[in-house]
C-alpha cells in the first residue's frame, strides 16, 4: 500500500491511496473461507460448497469491504501523522474510469479542506462596548414599592377604585376566551370603561368592548395571554366581565421584620442599605443581558476583523453530500452562505480555545450542571441536596444532547470571562432604558 499528498494550495489537498492486492487478499480468502462454512445452498453439504461458487457470490463484495477497512484506517493515520487540520470530511473524488475489484492494485483519491492559518488580535476589540446597567433611584424606587406591595396585606372591598385589584371572569365564547384577570385601572385605556367599573360592585356582570379597552396591546396579550394575531382579530368583539374580587393592596413597611424575611436576618439594618441590596440585585438580573450583547458583539466584530479565506467550494461540496439526503449545488450554496459566519467564528474560538488553554474538564462541566440544577431547584423552592443533585447530574450528562446544550452553555460562560479579563473592551455604564436604547435602538 502507498499513500501521498499533494497539496493544491494552502486549503485544498489531494490524498492518493494505492492499495495492492497483497494488502488484503488474505483477510479476503479468511471471510469466504468463514462464508463457505456457513452457507446453506440446496444441493450442498452445509460446509461442502465449492469456493468457486463462494467467490462469484460474495468475493467482490468482501474485497470492497475490506478495501475500505483499510482506507479508512490509513486515511485516519495519515492525517494525524501530517497534523493536518481538517474542515469537514474527506471526500472521495469520482473516477471517470469504473473501479476493476481484480485488477492487482486500486486506486483512491481523497479531497480534504484544510483549516486556514491566521492570528486573533485582542486589540481590534477596543471598539466594542461592554455596557455596565446601573439602576436608577427611580428603579430603585420603584422596586422598593413592589416589595412592599408583594409583602403587604389585601383588604376587601365592594367597589373597584383607582388602585384597587380587580379579579374578574373574562368571557366571550364564540372568540375562545375564558380567563380570570386581576387588573387595576392602570391597564385600561378607556375612560368609559373605568366609569362605568366604579358603579358596579362584586357580582356584576358588565359587558365591555375589546377595542380600546386596554392601555396597550402588550397589555391586551398579556392578560388575555392571547398573540398580535388573535388580538387583532377580536378588535370588534365584547367580553362579559364577571367582578369576582376587589381589594386594596396595603404596603408592608419597610422595617427590621421585612428586611430579616428578605434577607439574612441582620444583614440589612435600614432602608438606605436596604435600597443599596436592591440596586446590586438589580445589577445581578440585568447582567445576563449585558452580557449575552457583548457576547454577540465581540462575534460579530471578531468575524469581520479578522481576516482568512476558507476552502470555500470544499465546503459547498462537502454541504452537498454530507447530510441524510444530498443536496443540490444550489441548495448547497445556500446552506453554506447561511453557515460561512458560524464556520469563521467556530474556527476563531478554536484557536483562542487551544492558545489560552480554554479547554475544558469533565469535572468543571459537572460541577457547572450542578450548579444549574442547584438554582433550578432554588428557584422552585426546593432544598438543594447534594445526593440528590449528583443523581440528577449523572442523568443528565447520560444525554448527549443535553452534554452537548451544557458544554456550549459552560464554553460561552468561559469565554465570556475571557473577553472580559484579557480584551480593551470599552466599558460604559448606563441605566436599563439607556441600555435597551443604545444597544438595540429601542426606546
């Protein structure tokens, strides 16, 4: 057997693999032989059938096989031995000539596209802006209000007023809604409708026009958990609505009790430091966010920046027949316009992966998926034990979707930390409405 490369350019390479006859002829006679003891053909002794007989039916089919045994064993071989970096798979180029299983040596050749060379410079990240959320005393403020709220008392009352809590049935049949809302005159638009609830006490059924009722449209579908389409299709319809309940929320205060049933107790002794939790918590939700837009960021400015040609109609061929059904050269071009991006930046994480020592370990993923379970089950309420956490995570990990979803999830987290630490990232602190404004042209 001889195997060769040549190299086309710097992406592009051709792998001649000649395979004699000598190499597998005795692996061959050693299958028929093991076929002839086991064939069942009428006339015949079970282990008498000429081998004649044997090599007609099954000898091209075992050449093949075994053929192919050894191509990809030396294929595989000869690219770790070259340190060939691959793109894709290897392809085996078409003969024009049709393949002759008896000749004394075959004949293979192999495409592969070979992963380019290039260099990821930090410093072009100086541009990129790593917002810093700061809640504002309003926020603040207002999330003090909430708690208070959520910790305070509900008194009843007969009448809807302004800031009461209205519970009512909302029904309308015909356009499949039945849901029972707790609203206050702030979700509602009209001024009609707000009139007419403060005459009406617990029991009253009213019927109320869709259109104009609520201050919104995201108002609308939030209570009436209903999306833009069905909403605007309801524009000329009513709802019965069915007062159930009316309270006054009345505020807890904020003193020493409160403070102790929110946090450690001692550890907020006044409302000053009580507002200063609640800003650093505030900080702690708006994270993410900030996070996952310098994440997206860096991406986008690392894939434009950094510079490198691809072996690009390797690529588009390997597209064309790698997955469960071929794809055309149209389709395949396409495919491959859609992922070139992800390509460049798999390729770019890769390299600042293996030349920062990124890599991670099994023991670093498990005690990430445990620290996921364990928030889970803080979320819900639940006592985190350690047993019952292991358990959870060996099952999980048995999922090699879910190993794959959590390595992703544990590699971001790492190179998000990394961008962090080692890029000149342009630090900027802004409030929540001047994040969304600025990082997405919201206002």
């Amino acid at each position: 057997m001889n195997i060769n490369r040549t190299d086309l350019d710097s992406l592009n390479t051709l792998i001649n693999i000649t395979v004699d006859r000598i190499d597998f002829s005795e692996k061959v006679t050693s299958v028929l032989i093991d076929y002839r003891k086991k064939a069942n053909i009428p006339g015949f002794r079970k282990g008498h059938v000429p081998m004649g007989m044997i090599k007609k039916q099954h000898e091209k089919a075992v050449i093949a096989e075994e053929v192919n045994k050894i191509l990809r064993e030396n294929l595989d071989k000869f690219i770790k031995e070259e340190k060939l970096e691959l793109l894709g798979n290897p392809i085996p180029k078409a003969s024009d000539e049709l393949l002759n299983w008896d000749s004394e040596s075959l004949n293979f050749e192999f495409e592969l596209g070979i992963s380019p060379k290039f260099d990821v410079k930090l410093d072009i990240l100086k541009k990129v802006v790593h917002f810093k959320i700061e809640p504002d005393d309003k926020m603040v403020n207002e999330q003090l209000d909430y708690v208070a709220k959520q910790y305070g008392k509900l008194v009843s009352k007969s009448k809807p007023d302004k800031d009461y809590e209205i519970t009512a049935q909302f029904l309308n049949e015909a356009i499949e809604i039945d849901k029972m809302i707790t609203f206050t005159f702030d979700d509602l638009k009209s001024k009609k409708v707000i009139k007419e609830l403060k005459s009406e006490s617990i029991g009253s059924v009213i019927n109320i026009a869709i259109k104009n009722l609520f201050k919104d449209n995201d108002t609308a579908k939030r209570l009436l958990s209903i999306d833009e389409d069905k909403l605007v299709s309801i524009q000329g319809d009513e709802l019965s609505v069915n007062i159930k309940e009316v309270n006054e929320r009345i505020p807890a205060d904020l003193n020493q009790e409160l403070f102790d049933k929110l946090f450690e107790p001692g550890l907020v002794k006044s409302i000053a430091e009580f507002k200063d939790k609640t800003k650093e918590n505030l900080q702690k939700q708006f994270e993410p966010q900030a996070d996952q837009k310098l994440l997206n960021d860096v991406t986008e400015y690392l894939v434009e920046k950094t510079k490198f040609d691809l072996p690009s109609e390797f690529l588009k061929k390997w597209m064309q027949n790698s997955g469960k059904e071929p794809l055309t050269p149209e389709a395949a071009e396409e495919e491959f316009n859609k992922s070139e991006k992800g390509i460049r930046y798999q390729l770019i994480e890769g390299k600042i992966i293996k030349e920062n020592k990124l890599d991670m370990t099994f023991d670093e993923l498990k005690k990430f998926a445990a620290s996921l379970v364990q928030n889970q089950m803080m979320q819900y309420g639940q006592k985190p034990d350690p047993q019952k956490i292991d358990g959870i995570v060996s099952n999980i990990l048995s999922n090699q979707d879910e190993t794959r979803r959590i390595s992703e999830q544990l590699m971001s987290n790492k190179m998000l930390s990394f961008f962090k630490e080692k890029a000149p990232l342009k630090v900027k602190k802004v409030g929540f409405d001047a994040f969304v404004k600025q990082a997405y042209g919201k206002a």
